[in-house]
C-alpha cells in the first residue's frame, strides 16, 4: 500500500492559515505524516516572520518536512545577501520591498518600518539587524523541487519537454505561460502552486494548490495516494478530479 503524501500550497505570511492545514493533515494522517511544503513562505501576509519560524520548528523536532523554495522566498534571500540582489526577470520598477511584491509585509514582520523615502541600502541595513540567521540558513536550503513514482512537485511548474532532471533554477520558480498551455501528458503528474486559482485545481497532466492564501483566502491542504489526489477539509477528504 502506498503511504500517504502530504502537500500545502503557497502559504504567504498566514500563519493562522498554516495552523489549520496542519492540524488537518495530523488528524489525517498522525504527527509523523510526510509533507511537502510548495514554497512561498513569505511575502503579502502578515506573519512571515512567524510562518519561517513554524516550519523551522518542525524541521528541528524531526517531522518529515520537505521544503520547496518559491520565487518569494528567493527574493527575500536575495535582498538579504550582503549586499541586496534583485531579480532582473522582473520589470525594472517592480522590486521586492514593493507592495505588489509584498517584501515590505515580510519585514514589517520582523519590526522593520520603512516608507518609499527610504533608500533600500537603509532598508537592507535594518533588515539584516533584525531577520535571525536561522531563518536565513532555512531559507538557503530550501529545495528546487521533490519526486516520488508517481509525482513530481515543484514551486511554479517545469517546461514541458525538457526532462525533469534537466529543469532549469528559474522555470521551476517562475514558470507560467508554456506550461499552463501545455495540456499533453508530462513525465509524472506535477504538483505546484504559484499562480493563484480560486481553490485547487486539478488539469489532468498538473495539479495547482495556490489557493491565493497570499491574497487572504483559505490554505489549502492536499494528500496523495499515489497519483489519486484529495483535498483536505474539516469535514475529511473530498477527492480533486481532473476537470
């Protein structure tokens, strides 16, 4: 029989949101249930700060977390390098410390106030006084994506035709367009959030879990037996077919 696999989507700063999805998943499958976190800790949400210290203290009690990294999460460890890095695939105006980013929620988290007088070095400064170095050591290490048989999860998605093994840094956080249109079979089912959807949705060759908690909706919660996918309520399973 196949064990169990868990997955929560992009989580945004909601650590309310974050509570809830893993008191269902443990009252589903135990406290030793496996998860697989989509990545997108950080950013928009109120809580970032709480969310990464959350997941970094299930790590250090020994639950069987993996960590996917999201494109957010890369851009707060860019910004807090040691001199701040920004990403050029974005549009020039568009930085990370901008509301539509969300940057500025995530260190608002942490106690840092700025306002758009301030120059981003200052910003940078007080960000590196006050975010701790485990949660940047957390966010080092986050993975590019996990496999199993049947499944293949990663943040944003995989450009199709190219072999897993072979996807790139950037499709696997950023990618949108190429593999939302592609509708043939991939390799393995592939599990992603990302792009944010109403609520989970089910495509036959991929299975989206961004529930937009980052924009205040619900967290959504998925386990998979295999390739069977059902998503978790406080009611029980409610299977996610393709449509």
């Amino acid at each position: 029989m196949t064990q169990p696999l868990y997955a929560i989507g992009d989580i945004h700063g909601q650590l309310s949101e974050l509570d809830r999805v893993l008191a269902l998943i443990e009252a589903d499958g135990g406290p030793d249930a496996p998860v697989v976190f989509l990545g997108d800790y950080t950013d928009r949400g109120p809580d970032s700060c709480g969310v990464l210290e959350r997941l970094i203290d299930g790590q250090s009690a020994g639950r069987n977390w993996t960590f996917l990294m999201g494109n957010h999460d890369r851009m707060f460890l860019w910004f807090m390098q040691s001199y701040p890095r920004h990403d050029a695939h974005l549009p020039i105006e568009l930085y990370w410390l901008h509301a539509r980013l969300g940057g500025d929620t995530t260190l608002a988290s942490y106690g840092v106030a700025f306002n758009n007088k301030n120059r981003q070095l200052a910003v940078h400064e007080l960000a590196r006084a006050a975010v701790p170095e485990t949660h940047l050591a957390f966010l080092e290490k986050l993975q590019l994506c996990h496999e199993t048989d049947h499944l293949f999860f990663a943040h944003a998605g995989i450009q199709p035709g190219v072999p897993l093994s072979d996807q790139t840094e950037h499709d696997l956080l950023w990618i949108r367009k190429e593999f939302h249109d592609h509708s043939a079979p991939h390799p393995k089912l592939i599990v992603h959030g990302h792009t944010p959807v109403d609520h989970a949705q089910h495509y036959g060759n991929r299975i989206n879990l961004d529930s937009g908690a980052g924009y205040g909706k619900p967290l959504t919660a998925a386990v998979f037996e295999g390739a069977d996918c059902y998503i978790l309520s406080e009611q029980g399973r409610v299977a996610l077919t393709p449509h």
